[in-house]
C-alpha cells in the first residue's frame, strides 16, 4: 500500500512461501504501490508507531523521489524520536 501502508499499518508479513510465489518475477506485485506522501504530524507519528509495534529494526523504501524523500523525512524523525527502526530509501528505477 506504498507510504499509506506504513502509517495506516497496512502490511503482510513476507514468509518463504509468499516469497515462492513472486520468485523470479521482479517483485513489483509483491511491494505493491501508492501515490501518498508522509506529510502531517499525525502520518509520522502513526509511521513510527506501527513500526515501533512491529518491532522493526528496519524499513526499506522502494520508489522514486517522492518515495526516496519519504524515506529520508521518515529516517529523519525516527532518528530524532530515538527509534531502533532505520529507514532506508532504494531506487526503483534509474533513469
């Protein structure tokens, strides 16, 4: 569900078989996709939230620059929040 997923807390679990179903398929219908933005005070907030209830060490943000910029906002306020979460933006694409 893109950014949305994570301050809504929208998310699955990625097990082995999961996995076996998008294996050697690129995985772009396994990541899923959204168009929203992390902005407000309440996304953020919700962000680390579900994050921090997953208990996550680690949050990989797979896009282009809107995504990549989330992930630096969001590496930015998990940091200043103390979070164990590190956020980490990957490229899509390379144009």
């Amino acid at each position: 569900d893109g950014p949305h997923g994570i301050f809504t807390g929208n998310y699955i679990e990625i097990d082995a078989a999961r996995m076996d179903i998008y294996r050697n398929t690129g995985g772009f219908d396994l990541l899923c996709a959204g168009r929203h933005k992390i902005e407000t005070d309440d996304q953020f907030e919700n962000s680390l939230k579900f994050c921090t209830a997953l208990d996550l060490n680690g949050l990989v943000v797979i896009g282009g620059d809107d995504s990549n910029t989330n992930a630096c906002l969001l590496a930015e306020y998990f940091h200043k929040m103390s979070s164990k979460c590190h956020v980490v933006g990957a490229p899509k694409t390379i144009d």
